[in-house]
C-alpha cells in the first residue's frame, strides 16, 4: 500500500480506494504518491516560484555564501559521505574535536555546506517533532549566510553608529 501525501496540508496517509485527503479532502492533483513524487514536484516548480515572487522572496539566496545543516553525531559522517557522493561539493576543510566536529564542504561555486553536530540542548526539540523526522530531532537544515546581507547589515549597522 503506497503512501500519500496532501499538498495542501501536508497529511501523510495510506493510499484509499479514493485517494481523499482524510483531513481537508483534496484529491489529486494535490495528493501524490510520497515515495515517487518526481513528477509532483516537477508539476509544482513554476508555481512555488511564481509564490516565492508573490511573497517578495524571490532572490532571497543571491550571495549564499554557506549553509549550516545539524545531524547527529553518530549519523555525521554518513552524512558528509550521502552528500559527496550526490552533489557537487568536496570536502575543503574539516574543524574541531571530534566530539564537536565540522564538515566543510564546497566547490569552486555556490554556497559551502557546514556538517556540524549538536551536543548540547536542542533549542529547535519543541519544533523537531513531524511524524517523518521526529526519529531524528537533531537532524536540520539551520542557518543561511548570505555574503551580500552580512556586507548590507555591517554598513547598516556602521551608518546609524555615527
């Protein structure tokens, strides 16, 4: 029995003889196979920018400088090991004790990936608790650095100094 899932509440489900959402009862196309949603999502791409544009989003990652994603520890360099192996990026450098280390993956464009582990108190656990990552509520995709808004807010910040 496939899984499915409503894309306009979210709601993971057992495929029915109906396909209905037993939540807000949409069918398709908003309610699509989780495990082959390829298409689904190749469907949905003009949309979501069209929204992204809609909300003032759009351009929000010019100048990514580096992305910060949380794992486990024991789960860290399976991790580093999945992303090298399905994106571009190498490893260009890697930091700190091995109870605290950090992965830093890049290439020679795009934003570098930071591979770091939590060891300390989850201030995202009251957050981390969907039915799909609830297993791993150490496992997340936390911080953006844009290059272009750090320079913005350094200025920002220097003008109203003076």
């Amino acid at each position: 029995m496939a899984k499915l899932v409503c894309s306009k509440c979210k709601q993971e489900f057992k495929e029915a003889e109906t396909a209905r959402c037993p939540k807000c009862g949409s069918t398709a196309p908003h309610v699509y196979d989780f495990e082959n949603s390829e298409e689904y999502l190749n469907q949905q791409v003009h949309l979501i920018l069209e929204e992204q544009k809609d909300a003032g989003l759009e351009g929000l990652v010019g100048g990514l400088d580096s992305v910060i994603i949380n794992v486990k520890a024991k789960m860290q360099v399976k991790a580093v090991k999945d992303l090298l192996h399905s994106t571009g990026p190498r490893i260009n450098d890697a930091f700190g004790k091995w109870s605290k280390r950090t992965f830093v993956l890049g290439g020679t464009v795009g934003a570098d990936f930071l591979i770091t582990i939590r060891t300390d108190d989850n201030p995202f656990q009251s957050v981390s608790n969907h039915p799909r990552t609830s297993h791993l509520p150490n496992t997340r995709l936390e911080t953006f650095f844009s290059r272009h808004r750090m320079l913005r807010n350094i200025s920002t910040s220097r003008d109203h100094e003076g």
